[in-house]
C-alpha cells in the first residue's frame, strides 16, 4: 500500500518562511515607486538602480536652492557653490542607501545643513567678523523678503540698513539648531515635520524650537518691528 506524504508548508501547516526586513523593504519601495514614478523618491530609486540621467534631473532642481541654503549661512558664494557641489556629490555616493520612506528633500537639507555646520564649526576662526544674512538679496528678483518693491527714500534705506544689520546680529547669536530652523523654515519654505526630520527632532520639539528662536528674535528686534 502507497504511503501519502504530506507537505506541512503546502498545507499551511508547518513552518512558513516569512520574507526578511530588507525583502520587505525592498517590495515597499517598488510599490512606492509605481504608484509615484514622477516623484522626487521614486526618481531617487531609480539612480540608486543605476538610473544616471535622473540624477542628473535632481542637481539641475535643486542646485539652486541648494547654492541659496547655503549661502545663507556661510555668506560667501564660492563657498556656498563648492558646498552645493559636495551635497550632491554625497547623495551620489550614497544613493544605493537612500530609503524613500524620507521625502527626497528632507534627506537632501539633512546633508546641507551637516555640511554647513561642519564647515562652520571648522573656519570657526576665520570668521570672525562674519555673519548669517537673511535679508540678503534674492538674486533673481534683487529685493529681499523683508522689503518692498517701491523704491525706498533715503532715510527708508538707512533704517532698512540699519534693521538688517540687526537681524544679521541676533540671527548669527542664536543657538545652532534654532539658526538652522529659522534659516529652513522663513526662506527654505520647509515645515515643521520637514525641519524635524533634517535635526532629528520631532514634530513638537521643533515647533517649540522655532518658537523660541523666533521669540528671540522679536524680543531682540523690538525698536524694528
């Protein structure tokens, strides 16, 4: 008489292998990918697959905004343009470790602003003198967030003058992370899970980080406001 020989794992009755976390991962990120291939993410996937044109797409959209971040803290363009240069050339290098569950952008700020903090921590004491501007210029548009379009009188420009020598001050006497925020938050148009993400803060500690910067800076700026 034939002996039946059950498969357990067929029957569902034995063991099942369950698929690994990086499995997992993986099948997370093919799913997100097709159901946004026009995003920022699921074009980072694809130069992490070997994809070179769409990174070349990413620096051309963000070079820019990048320049500008940075530009903003370390106050020289040459500076700001090398520096730009060396956040995408990490996001290169580190493409095969990107993880779409971050929005691309935050990722990306995340190594700007390490970057100009360590170059700030390390020309320390060249700068002296120097200071973040955050009224500077745009220099598409030439005016600055702060300031009308319509031409200033004289006395408009020396009090003008005189109010962004004084946010310059109190901006570069903030605490690190909340120069940082204020800087992403006023001109880089990021939000407060954004920012968060960037510091590795949460979502209530950096609206209680920003408060304070910008409470600051009103109780600093008092005669101007």
């Amino acid at each position: 008489m034939a002996t039946l020989v059950l498969d357990k794992a067929a029957l569902g009755t034995g063991p099942v292998a369950r698929p690994d976390a990086e499995s997992e991962r993986l099948a997370a990120e093919r799913h997100f990918a097709a159901a946004d291939p026009a995003s920022d993410a699921a074009i980072m996937l694809r130069v992490a697959a070997g994809d070179e044109s769409g990174f070349n797409y990413l620096v051309e959209k963000y070079h820019r905004a990048m320049v500008h971040f940075l530009f903003r803290m370390v106050r020289t363009q040459a500076v700001a343009e090398e520096l730009a240069q060396e956040v995408f050339l990490r996001v290169y290098r580190s493409r095969e470790s990107y993880r779409a569950e971050a929005k691309f952008t935050t990722w990306l700020y995340r190594i700007a602003t390490n970057l100009a903090v360590n170059h700030a921590r390390d020309t320390k004491h060249e700068r002296a003198a120097q200071n973040v501007y955050l009224d500077v210029p745009d220099p598409e548009t030439g005016t600055t967030p702060e300031v009308a379009d319509d031409e200033p009188t004289v006395e408009q420009r020396l009090l003008r003058d005189e109010r962004m020598a004084a946010i310059r001050k109190h901006v570069m006497a903030l605490p690190e992370r909340q120069r940082m925020a204020v800087l992403m938050h006023k001109y880089q148009g990021l939000d407060y899970r954004q920012i968060g993400e960037v510091l590795k803060l949460s979502e209530s500690a950096t609206k209680s980080l920003l408060f304070r910067a910008y409470q600051t800076l009103r109780d600093k700026l008092k005669e101007f406001v």
